[in-house]
C-alpha cells in the first residue's frame, strides 16, 4: 500500500508531533516545514497528497502562502487544512465557508486550535480519499 504524503507547515514543533500522533503512520508519510517560504518551496519541488498549513508563521504567513501557489499554479487540486488559534486569540470565530469563499476553493477545509482530534482525523481522511 502507497503511503500519502502530508505535509505539515507549522512554526510550533509540537504541532507537528501532535498531528503525527493523531495519525496513522501505516497510512501516512510525513514532511515538514516551519514557514511558509519552506513550504512553498517543498510544495513546488514535490507536491504532497495533502497540506496541514498553520496560518501564522514567520517569513510567510499560510495565508500569504497558499495564496502564490494559486498565483503560480503550483500544485493544482491540492487540497489544504488551514490549522489557527487566530479566532481564539481575536475572540472572534471564523467559518470555513468564510475561507472557502475567500479562496474560491472546495479543496480548503480549515479547522481551529486546538484540536478537535475526531474531527482533524475525519477531515484528514475525508481529504484523501
């Protein structure tokens, strides 16, 4: 059985390990990146089955990110998990909806800190169908 690719591009470490933790490692290779310009670059070497993208980070934020691979047609059909505790600390909630629309992409999900693990695992799977 082939393993799918998903990368991680976090700037916390410990995200990292908590989403290989939450996964099937049987099913799932791992990659990682702790900014969006390592990301970016990584995506465009060699695109992954799946992104997990925080969207704060240094040098480029997930936001910034995902938005020159749209621009630059890089890895189209790619589908993206945008992870963010942005809400918490606004004291607002965003809606996924909101970000689908923002990007015009059916292939974006995006779920908040901290995670819901039923519901990161369903969503994982759910993209990698």
């Amino acid at each position: 059985m082939n393993k799918k690719k998903i990368l991680i591009i976090d700037d916390e470490r410990d995200m990292h390990v908590l989403v290989e933790n939450l996964l099937d490692t049987d099913k799932y290779e791992f990659d990682s990146a702790f900014d969006g310009l390592e990301g970016f670059d990584k995506i465009a070497a060699s695109p992954p089955d799946l992104v997990i993208l925080d969207v704060q980070m240094p040098k480029m934020d997930g936001f910034e990110m995902f938005k020159k691979l749209l621009a630059e047609n890089k890895a189209p059909g790619l589908p993206v998990i945008f992870l963010t505790g942005i809400a918490e600390k606004r004291g607002a909630h965003f809606q996924e909806e909101d970000v689908k629309n923002h990007f015009n992409n059916k292939l974006v999900s995006y779920l908040e800190k901290p995670l819901d693990p039923d519901k990161f695992v369903k969503l994982v799977e759910s993209k990698l169908l």
